[in-house]
C-alpha cells in the first residue's frame, strides 16, 4: 500500500482549520487539519463529487435545496 498524500484547500487563506483530502483508486478520504491522526470520513468518488458540486454552488449564492 502507498502512502497516502494529503492536500489542503487552495481556498484556506493560511493552511489552517480546514479540510484535507487524500484520495485512493475506490474512495476520497477526508480528515480535518487541525487533527491529523483523528477521525477520517471515506466517501466514494461519486458521493465527494455531489459534495463538490454542493459546496460549489452553495459558495456561488445558491442554497443547498436548489437544483442545478
């Protein structure tokens, strides 16, 4: 097994208090930055991916129940 390469949100203006990724070929795991060794949340691509695209258009003024 590979060792897993974390990256944190280009969007995080100092690094910090944010979200990092790591991703496998079958899930995108999850962890927070301040925690490194805590809790990780794996999602399945697809499932991140819906996420993404929530965050996304949440960041551009649309609400969570909206449809694209």
């Amino acid at each position: 097994m590979q060792p897993l390469t974390w990256r944190k949100s280009t969007y995080s203006p100092d690094g910090s208090n944010c979200l990092e990724i790591a991703t496998t070929p079958a899930t995108i795991l999850v962890r927070d930055s301040k925690k490194p060794n805590g809790p990780r949340l794996a999602l399945r691509p697809a499932t991140w991916t819906r996420f993404a695209a929530h965050t996304a258009a949440d960041a551009h003024g649309r609400n969570w129940g909206s449809r694209p």
